[in-house]
C-alpha cells in the first residue's frame, strides 16, 4: 500500500490528489502484488496527507503539529509548583 500510495503522488507531488483521491484512485495504482486493490488509506498518516495533499498539504501539516506541541511545551513550562517540577525535563529542551 505504501509503495502504491507513492506511486499515486508521483502524479501530483505538489497539491496532492485532493482529499478523499486515495479512495476514488488507488485501484488503478494499486501495484501488481497489492493484496488489497481498492481502499480508502495506505495505512500511514503522514504519507496519506502526501497522497492527498502534496508537499504543500504535508508541509501545513508539520507546521501545525509543531505549532501545537510548542504550544503545549510552553504551557507545561508555566504550570506553578508541583505540577510544573513534574516537566521538569522540558527546561532542558
């Protein structure tokens, strides 16, 4: 599946086959020794944000992903007392 899901973003590597394209193309992707000829995933997340939204929808992705554990970091960092002795090892990252 995750050679497949390669091959259908070859296609399109920059935009992607739009959400949802994994299901709608990849029986005619599928490669030869696929057990599987029609699905809706390729049983990886970030190369499913690939297949379905390029480069540019997987680089949003990361974004997001690192915008919200930064967040969550410095939010852990704040925590008064007992709670925050707890994180203690985020103060080294």
């Amino acid at each position: 599946m995750w050679r497949s899901g390669l091959v259908m973003w070859q296609t399109s590597p920059w935009l992607g086959v739009e959400p949802g394209g994994v299901k709608r193309e990849y029986r005619h992707f599928a490669l030869p020794e696929a057990i599987k000829k029609r699905t809706g995933h390729v049983h990886n997340t970030p190369l499913q944000i690939l297949v379905e939204g390029g480069v540019i929808g997987l680089a949003a992705w990361l974004w997001i992903l690192g915008a919200f554990y930064a967040g969550a970091v410095r939010l852990l960092r704040r925590l008064p007392g007992a709670a925050g002795q707890e994180g203690h090892w985020l103060r080294a990252a």
